[in-house]
C-alpha cells in the first residue's frame, strides 16, 4: 500500500480518529489530505531522499505553502530550535512543534536536564506569544 492507500484504510476503519499526516514536501501533503489526514505537518522535511538537500533552519517556505494551498491545520515541524524560528514558523502555521532540541538536551544533562527543559520550553512559549 502506498501511505495515501493506508491512510483511506485506517480512516474507513476509524472514522473518529484525528490523523496528522508528517510530510517532506507539499505533494506529499497534498496526497494526504486528499486520503483523509486532518492536519499535516512539515516533519519529514530535510529527513528523507528526495529532501535530503535542506538543511540548516526550518523550511519556511514548505510550511508557507501548505498553508497556502490545503485546508486543514498545518503543523510546523523540523529543524525549529531557536525562539526565533518558533515565532517564525507560529507566525504561519497554526502550530509549532519541537522535538530534537528538548532530546538533545536530555542528552547533554542527563538526570539533571528538567530545569533546562524548562527554561527552553519558557523561551519557546514567550517567542510565540
């Protein structure tokens, strides 16, 4: 089955479920949304081979484009680490997610990393705001 194939049978099965469909480029969230995702996210870009050329920050214009061209929640995801990029990004998108960054730090303090955490996601949620 191709993703589209597997999402139209997962909704046929769980009509009430709410699906977010991680993306790498905006056919992709096209596709989706088309096979029933209730929102998309920009996730896989820069992760999988026929994005492997972006790198660096978030790419903004993705996300700028499936908001443009879909009509459901698109999610920002990927590469965001800086307060700067999540006001970006919020700036756009109808949500921000972070990921690598809260695990790199778990990473770095180990059993210790709660306060960082905590600072960091208190930097994020001001930038947004």
């Amino acid at each position: 089955l191709t993703a589209p194939e597997f999402l139209k049978k997962v909704k046929e099965k769980y009509p009430n479920i709410i699906i977010m469909a991680d993306c790498a480029t905006l056919n992709e969230a096209k596709a989706a949304r088309a096979a029933g995702a209730d929102l998309v996210g920009s996730t896989m870009n820069g992760y999988t081979a026929a994005t492997a050329d972006c790198k660096g920050d978030p790419n903004y214009e993705l996300v700028k484009d499936m908001v443009a061209s879909l009509d459901c929640p698109v999610i920002a995801e990927g590469r965001v680490h800086t307060p700067e990029q999540a006001k970006k990004m919020a700036a756009q998108a109808d949500g921000v997610i972070v990921g690598s960054a809260i695990v790199k730090l778990c990473e770095t303090h180990g059993a210790d990393c709660v306060p960082y955490i905590k600072e960091y996601v208190k930097s994020m949620k001001d930038a947004i705001r």
